[in-house]
C-alpha cells in the first residue's frame, strides 16, 4: 500500500451528546414589550462577556424596563440572592450572571 492510500480513522474526542428533555421553570413570556426584566450580575459577573452584555442588551431591547444589579460576593445564600423582595414581585424574567 503506497503512502497516499493509508486510510486514518480517528474519534471524535466530543462524544456523542444525548438528547436532554428540558423542564421549564417558568413559561415564556409572550412578549418582551413592556416587560420589567433584572439582570443580576453576581459575584466575579463583572468579567468576561458580562460587561458588554449589560451595555448590548438595553440598547438591543429598549421596549424592556430593565434593572441591572450588580450582587456583592457576600450576597449568596444556598448558592445565590439573586432578587430582593420587591424585585421578586415586580419582575417578570431574571437574567442571572456569574462568572468564576
């Protein structure tokens, strides 16, 4: 067998992903007009790509009433406050960031 007639296989080293049934927390909005949307950037959220997506989603969806928060890294309790109260009762969709 000459050189140019060696055949290669090789694996693919990202396997094969099995299909994942998703469970929705809450349903999703039908609209996005008019809607009170928090982003929360949590602790280490103030790297990586969280910066500019503060900035580009306001400006990409300006029919949004956002509120941008910003959590200190003692503000976890089992893993995260991510809304105060009143946010828990105004907000219609959150939009949580962490980056380690």
């Amino acid at each position: 067998m000459a050189e140019k007639d060696k055949v290669y296989k090789y694996l693919n080293p990202v396997g094969i992903q099995e299909p994942v049934k998703m469970h929705p927390l809450a349903p999703r909005l039908d609209t996005l007009e008019g809607k009170n949307i928090t982003m929360s950037v949590g602790a280490g959220g103030e790297q990586g790509i969280l910066i500019p997506l503060v900035k580009m989603l306001p400006e990409r969806f300006p029919q949004v009433n956002w509120n941008i928060s910003y959590a200190a890294a003692h503000m976890t309790k089992e893993g995260s406050v991510a809304l105060t109260e009143e946010e828990m009762k105004t907000t219609d969709a959150l939009i949580r960031g962490v980056v380690w």
